[in-house]
C-alpha cells in the first residue's frame, strides 16, 4: 500500500524501530506464516541469524529480545511493556520459547531456546540493506521447513528478500488509487497550487482513499494520546536507565522544576519565557521512555520519537491564540499538525530513506525535524510555500548526522539529540513564516541530497556502534 500517516506514526516498543520493531514484526509474520501452513506443531529446531547493523548493536538496540517475543506472536503494535517483561522472564528462567503462542498459548510449541540459536554477523552485510535477518526451523530430522529472509528498513518498516520489485510495483499500483498521488515535494507542491489547499488538505484527502473522515480524525487523536501517556509514564520514573552506561533519567526532575514556575499555582500554566525548556522535557521524557523499552510512537522512528511530540507540544501550548482554544479547536491542530507532518514524511520515504542504518542520524532525527517543522508552519498559517521551506530548512542543517551511540544504545547522543532538533525545527518554522515562501533551495534537493550523504558516508558511523563517539567515549 502507499505510505500514509499511520504508517509513519505507528505504535510500538522501544528502543528502536528499525532494531526492535521492524525485526519483531518480521519475526511475528514467520511465525504467522508458520501456523498458516499448518507446519508450526512439527518444528524441533529454529535458528536465526542476524546480519550487519542488527548483529553490530543488536544487544544494545533490543533485537535478539524483539526477535523471541515475534517468534512468540506478538506485534509491536499490541505489546504491552508489562508482557514484555513477563515473557523475556519466561523465556529466560525455562529455556523455553513459546512459538506462535501469544493467541493462544495452548497452540504454541514449546520449542528449547539457547543463545546458540541466534547467529550474528555484524560484519556481512546483505545486498538489499544492511538490517538483514533470516528465520528458518526444522524438524526432529533435521529438514528445514520453512525459512525467509526479511531487511528492517526503517521506521518499522520490513521488506522479504526476493519480494523487493513486486513490493515496489504494489506500492506504485496502489499510488494510482490516491487521489491526490504526490513522490516529491514539487508534486505535492503542483497538487496545493491547482487546487487551492494546504498540504495536511492533500494528505487529508489521500487518507480518504483507505479510511473515513472519522477514522482519520480519531486514529490521529489516539497517536497524539500515546505520546502524551509516553510523557505521563517517563516523568514518573526515577534512576538509570537500563544498559549498563548509567545515563540518569532527567525528565522527572525537569518536570518538578517547571511546575514550580506555574503562575497562582495553576499547574496548567505555562509561562512563555520556559517554552524551550518545556520543549527539552517532553523530547528528554519520550526517548527515555524508549531507551527504556518503553510504548512509544515512531515519529517516524524510534530514535527520533521525541522530536514531533515536542513540537507539538509547543504548537498547543505557545503557539499564538493557543492559550483561549477550545478543545475541537487543541484537537484541529493535532490532526492538522500530523497530516502535514506526514507528507513530509512521505516524501523522504519515497526519495531516501529513513533508517540510520543506511543513511545515518540525518535519516531518522533529521527527517523528525523536517516534518515537525512543517506540522508547526502548517498550524500557525503557513502556506505551503512556507511548510516546504521550514521542512528544508530544518534538514538542510542536519545533513551529515552520523549515527555513532555509544555501547549501542539508544540513549548518548540520541535523547539530547533529539530535544535539540525539536528546536531546530521550531527555528525552521519561525524563519520560514517570516519568509514570503519562496527560497534558493528546494526541499526535493535536499532530501536527495541527504540521500547521496548517506551512500558516501562511512558504514561505521551509520548505527554500527563502531564510530564517532561510540569509540571516543569510554563506556564505564
């Protein structure tokens, strides 16, 4: 299908959506394809091997967990972070993994589970991307009944080796069902222009071709309440987060700190000289709830999950007119905000990419940036001129990010990383709001050239754990 908003906002389990939730969903889907083809209750052995990227900082990254809990059954959407803690318990005390049993639990097969059964190779990396995974399981002989090789692509995103053309040719057939198709930002340009809208109009009217008004507003409404309840649930843990670096947890104490600045002791208050320390919290608060596994919302990965929640925290919060709105009016720009925000997001899906592991940081944190901007220009009245302006300005300064976490995690540079895009992006927006629209670099040249960036960088500063600071700064 075509990439929509609710492929780029999707919910899932930290820490990362390429090294987490991609490979969970790939695994959930063999074990799916498994029980389908009626060879689940013949399966004596499984052996999985993960290749490049996903082998390189697999640990650090939550893979080989992410993987047994799809082996199980369990979507990344569904997971709940209690029933990760419980199964990854399980599995550990009993050696055993229960595959295909998240449904049902009696259809599963007990199936002996070692840290043998899951081969790295961070050194191959396979033709079609560098997160490479394959599946395969055999019975008591020895015969292998079914195997598959998926690529985590980014975002969550997962494609089957061998199925790479007919997914591209699918995703081509299904843009001729849009009603408004655009792949660049001229297209999407062409299409305001000859019609007269903004460009969370045109995204509006493409999501139409799949879902109703009311689906839209309402599943954009439920995106905005899981990065709400992702803030709600970071700022009430204390300590370090898990990994062995011992990065302390700074939201909670942040948090404390605002609201002690809240005016006659209104906690919903929010005194505009503190608009950028509010905008750190909430990006502080989301990315380390997903080192710490957390629920969150690809925005549109893991890795940047803070960026766009900040954003628009600001929109609702500090935006002009903001402090009389109604709630129809909070909730307006919530959907207007992430409608535009997610055709920027289309248009370095379709051009680039987003996976740090093929194009770096610029990828995930910069592509964030690039689409909150956007949100934010489109909610306090830009034209489209000026949405496309602030989104290019925004990348165009994070072209070049690297992707070196040190020990692997997602954790240092990654969560400041993200508090400083946020502002970044506020800046792109105010900038090109005070622009007329026009501008000497188009969004198209940037995005392309991100993706040329990305193709000559180095591998090993491209989420490998083998570069930058993850070999300049000593662990422990």
């Amino acid at each position: 299908m075509a990439v929509g908003v609710f492929d780029l906002f999707s919910i899932g389990i930290g820490p990362s959506s390429s090294h987490t939730v991609g490979p969970m969903r790939a695994a959930a889907v063999f074990a799916g394809e498994l029980r389908e083809s009626g060879a689940l209750e013949r399966v004596a052995s499984l052996r999985v091997d993960l290749y490049g990227s996903l082998a390189a900082t697999g640990r650090g990254h939550g893979t080989m967990t992410a993987v047994l809990l799809g082996l199980e059954g369990y979507h990344p959407e569904e997971i709940l972070p209690e029933q990760v803690e419980e199964r990854l318990a399980s599995i550990a005390e009993t050696g055993t993994l229960n595959l295909g049993g998240a449904v049902d639990p009696e259809s599963g097969v007990a199936l002996p589970y070692g840290e043998g059964d899951m081969i790295l190779h961070p050194l191959t990396v396979l033709p079609r991307h560098t997160n490479g995974m394959k599946f395969s399981v055999s019975d008591a002989d020895g015969e292998v009944l079914h195997e598959a090789t998926f690529f985590s692509v980014g975002g969550g995103f997962i494609v089957r080796e061998g199925e790479e053309d007919a997914a591209q040719k699918e995703l081509e057939e299904s843009k001729k069902e849009l009603p408004l198709p655009f792949r660049t930002a001229a297209e999407l340009m062409g299409r305001c222009a000859s019609k007269g809208l903004g460009i969370s109009d045109i995204m509006f009217i493409n999501e139409r071709a799949s879902r109703t008004e009311e689906e839209i507003r309402e599943g954009l409404l439920h995106i905005w309440s899981v990065m709400e309840a992702c803030v709600e649930t970071s700022l009430k843990r204390e300590g370090a987060l898990p990994g062995g670096l011992k990065v302390r947890r700074r939201a909670p104490d942040w948090h404390e700190r605002l609201l002690k600045e809240a005016k006659d002791e209104d906690p919903d208050y929010r005194d505009p000289k503190y608009w950028q320390e509010w905008v750190n919290l909430i990006a502080l608060a989301v990315n380390e709830e997903n080192a710490s596994g957390g629920r969150v919302v690809t925005a549109p990965t893991n890795g940047a999950a803070g960026i766009i929640p900040a954003v628009l925290y600001y929109a609702l919060h500090f935006a002009p007119g903001m402090d009389t709105a109604t709630q129809q009016d909070r909730d307006d720009v919530v959907v207007k905000f992430l409608l535009a925000a997610g055709a920027v997001g289309v248009l370095y899906k379709e051009q680039a990419s987003i996976s740090g592991a093929e194009v770096g940081c610029q990828g995930e944190v910069g592509s964030a940036s690039s689409m909150a901007a956007a949100g934010l220009a489109e909610v306090m009245g830009g034209s489209p001129g000026q949405v496309e302006n602030a989104a290019e300005i925004a990348m165009e300064h994070n072209l070049g990010l690297t992707c070196d976490p040190i020990g692997g995690l997602v954790q240092i540079p990654c969560i400041e990383r993200n508090a400083i895009a946020a502002a970044k992006a506020i800046n792109a927006a105010k900038m090109a709001l005070w622009g007329d629209g026009t501008h000497r670099v188009s969004l198209d040249e940037v995005i392309v050239t991100m993706r040329e960036t990305g193709k000559d960088m180095s591998s090993k500063y491209k989420e490998t754990a083998m570069g930058g600071l993850a070999v300049n700064v000593v662990e422990c």
